[in-house]
C-alpha cells in the first residue's frame, strides 16, 4: 500500500513536470493538462477552471394568488463542477440541469431538474435529457391535469 501511494505521488510528480509538445485536438485547439500538486489533486486554479455558475440568484414567483392560492417567492442560483479523472483530464462535464418557467402551460409553475451523467457518454446523455426529458414530463401533467380539472 506505502509502495503504491510513493508511486502515485511520483507519477503525479513526474507528470505536472515533464514538459510534452501538445498536438491540437480534432477542432485545431490545444488542451494543456491540469496543474496537479505533488498527491496528484488538481490545484486551486484548477477547480475554477472546472466550475459554471450563475453570476447572481434569479427570482421567481411561484403559485397563483389570483386564483386563490399562494405565491411563493423563490431565489435559485446554480453551480456545478467539472470532475476530475486522471486517465481522461479532458472529460466533458458530465451534469446538466434545466429551469423550465411557465411548465405544462401554467405561468405560475416552474419544473427545476439537475441531470447528472455518468459513464463514457455522461455528457451526451445528461444533454440528451436535458432536451427531451422537461417536453415529455410537461405532456403527462398537461395530460393529468386535463383528468383532474
């Protein structure tokens, strides 16, 4: 176990040093690999390089007082990460997530959804249901609400 963690932090070592020539990727640009410390955790700089978020909270009201029931003042922000994998540096993030205001043809409802992607394609799929996923929920409550109503 001691043997493998030395190893670990020498490859990691050896690899935030070694200076490569990078070839451009398929769109013609160049991808440096991530500044890592001496354990192989990516540096501070790093983790921001990783991160998307809003710049500031939005506001929303929820409900509909004129039909009788209440309104709901809601502030919602997002932030989300790019993870880090040693043998993929350049992995896409792989979460998404979608705000759909005046869902199902209510102007008072909104549908909040965070897609976290895993595997291979993580990204492709979160982004897949992304666009997909809000469509089809709004056309079963429509449906239900159709029933109900």
């Amino acid at each position: 176990e001691r043997m493998q963690s030395k190893q670990a932090k020498e490859a990691a070592k050896s690899s935030s040093t070694k200076k490569e020539t990078l070839a451009p990727n398929a769109d013609g640009i160049v991808k440096e690999d991530p500044k890592v410390n001496e354990n192989g955790h990516l540096m501070p700089e790093e983790v921001v390089k990783r991160t998307a978020s809003s710049i500031r909270p939005k506001k929303l009201l929820l409900g509909n007082s004129a039909k009788g029931g209440p309104a709901l003042k809601l502030r919602y922000a997002y932030l989300t990460q790019r993870g880090y994998y040693p043998d993929d540096v350049h992995k896409a993030n792989q979460d998404s997530y979608s705000i759909t205001n005046k869902f199902a043809g209510e102007d008072a409802d909104s549908l909040f959804v965070v897609y976290d992607g895993h595997g291979k394609d993580g990204d492709i799929c979160a982004k897949y249901a992304q666009k997909e996923l809000p469509r089809a929920i709004a056309k079963y409550v429509r449906q239900k609400r159709a029933i109900l109503y």
